[in-house]
C-alpha cells in the first residue's frame, strides 16, 4: 500500500505569476522532499462533462507508504514546501492526505 498527497489550488488571479512562481520555485522545492516516488501536475482540469473544474492546478506527490509520506513532509524539505505555499498560493489551496490501494 502506498499513500499520496493531493494538493489543489484555486484559481489565482494572475495565472502567469502564479505558473511562473510554481515552476521555478515551488516545484524544485517539492521535489526535494525525501521519500517522494513521483510527482505530477495537472493544469487547468475539467470535469467529465468539459466544465472548468474549482481547481487551476492539481499537485499529486506519491510515496511507498504513509510512514514515507508523514517522515518526509515532516522533514525540513517537507516544511519547507509547505510554507511556501503562502508565497504564491493567495487564493487558497486544498490538500488530501490518503493511503492508496490497488484493487
């Protein structure tokens, strides 16, 4: 079993400040953190029906276990990216924690 993080941001009002500050240093930073396995991003998402979705932007961050998960999110990389999120996440940002499971 392995655990995951989804992090949801809201639209922000200057979506190129926003992409610009989450490519050149948000990112490097989450990437850092020990543990993560994979991470992937998805821009701009839709619903099933083609509607804009409440989100702008859809982080997820994959670990082997939640012990990985919570001893890497604990660590000063961990910190880290978390903080940073008041720098450039103004408009608010969800975030779901979950072990994952494979049918």
């Amino acid at each position: 079993m392995g655990a995951q993080i989804l992090v949801m941001y809201k639209p922000p009002k200057d979506a190129a400040a926003f992409d610009d500050y989450y490519d050149r240093i948000h990112t490097p930073l989450a990437k850092k953190i020990p543990g993560l396995k994979a991470f992937s991003v998805g821009r701009t998402p839709v619903t099933p029906t083609g509607d804009p979705s409440p989100c702008y932007l859809i982080a997820e961050l994959n670990y082997d276990s939640m012990v990985d998960l919570q001893a890497g999110m604990g660590s000063p990389e961990g910190k880290a990216t978390a903080e940073d999120l008041a720098n450039f996440a103004h408009e608010g940002v969800d975030i779901l924690i979950f072990d994952t499971v494979n049918p």
